[in-house]
C-alpha cells in the first residue's frame, strides 16, 4: 500500500528568502507573488510567514479575498485586474489595487460611480506579448486612465520580463529601454523585476520587485 506524502514546508526558509530579495534589491519595496495557493505552498500559511513583505501580489479576486480573511491589510494587488463591474465593487470592498491591462477594464473604471479610489498599476506590453497596453497603446490609456474620478492620484506602471533568466538573451535589454521610453517624463512608481530580474538584471529593480518562484528557494 502507498503511504501518505507529506511536505513540510519550513517557514524560517521562507522569511530568509523574503531577505535575500531584500538584500538583491535593497532600493526597492516588495511585492510578494503568492498566486496559484503560493505556487503549491499554501496561500494563506505562506503569506503570514511573509507578512514582512510590503505587500501581496495573486492573480484572482478570491485568493485575495482569502488573505484578508486571515488579517492580512497589506496592499494587496490583483495581477489580472477584475472582469466584471461585481468584480469591481468588490475589490473595491476589500481595498485591493488593480493591474490595468485592456480597454475593457478602463471602461469599467469609467463607469464606477461609488466613492472608492482605486489604486491602479497599469500594465505595459514591452515585449512578452501576453498581457498589457502595447507601446503604441499606451499614451492614450495613460491619458484615459489618469483622467479618471475613479482613480487614485498616482498610478504605477510595470511591465512583465519575458526571458530575464537567460542573460545572454537581449530581449531583456530591449524590454527595459522600451520601458524606460515609454514612461520617460512620468513621475511615477515603477515595477518590472520578476525573480529573474531581481537576480540578473539590477538595472530593472524600479520601485517594486515581483518576487515569486525565489521565495519558494528556486533559482530561475
């Protein structure tokens, strides 16, 4: 008969990861990426070992939902925005900010008429192709998205690194001079380091890291 498998997962290993990103990018403020049930680990045990990050980063509405059950108030970010205007109201109940990164999202900030301010990271296409405003795209979404009653005063921008693990690749470099073009004459916050980028790349720090596989020991 197979016997149970356990995992162990030890917590004092995960505080001393969230230090190591600390020490890589000691300028910047961290993001802690704990989506899909912290990549295996746990969601709510995994984000109460970090609960020294600056803040959480998931990718649905109710793994966020789920953190705040717990105590959790850190600022609290939904990598895939909300669909819907439930959605919305919701996120707007719990507190959490938003990624940006379709028209269709803009269009339901548009029209939110409650009284809530949504702290928004607006997300830019540099070159993953996957999700965000394309570079041709963005002017005009700034524009629309800063003008907006529902909006917090100060948006963030980030970007996503499609290949920061392979340094001889410069898709990376590419990446970051169309970032730093697109948001030239900005004041704004910054996020763009993956773990990848945490470790090979100083230059894409900015002002938040987006830590995830490194904080759960592996190397990417």
């Amino acid at each position: 008969m197979t016997q149970l498998v356990r995992a162990i997962v030890d917590t004092r290993a995960l505080r001393r990861n969230l230090e190591t990103v600390r020490r890589l990018a000691p300028h910047s403020r961290v993001m802690a990426v704990v989506k899909a049930n912290a990549y295996g680990h746990g969601l709510v045990p995994t984000a109460l070992a970090l609960a020294d990050a600056d803040g959480f980063a998931v990718a649905r509405l109710e793994e966020g939902t789920a953190l705040r059950r717990a105590g959790l108030r850190h600022p609290i970010l939904l990598l895939e925005g909300v669909l819907d205007e439930a959605q919305l109201n919701e996120a707007a109940h719990q507190d959490f900010d938003l990624v940006v990164h379709t028209g269709d999202q803009i269009e339901l900030l548009a029209r939110y008429r409650g009284a809530y301010r949504f702290r928004v990271w607006v997300k830019l296409d540099t070159g993953m192709n996957r999700l965000g405003f394309r570079l041709e795209e963005f002017g005009e979404a700034w524009a629309r998205i800063t003008g907006l009653a529902s909006v917090a005063p100060g948006p963030r921008v980030m970007t996503h690194l499609a290949n920061a693990d392979d340094r001889a690749d410069p898709k990376t470099d590419r990446q970051l001079a169309a970032f730093r073009q697109a948001v030239a004459g900005l004041a704004v916050e910054t996020s763009i380091a993956n773990s990848a980028g945490i470790l090979g790349w100083p230059e894409s720090h900015g002002d938040w890291v987006r830590p995830g596989l490194l904080l759960y020991g592996i190397v990417p």
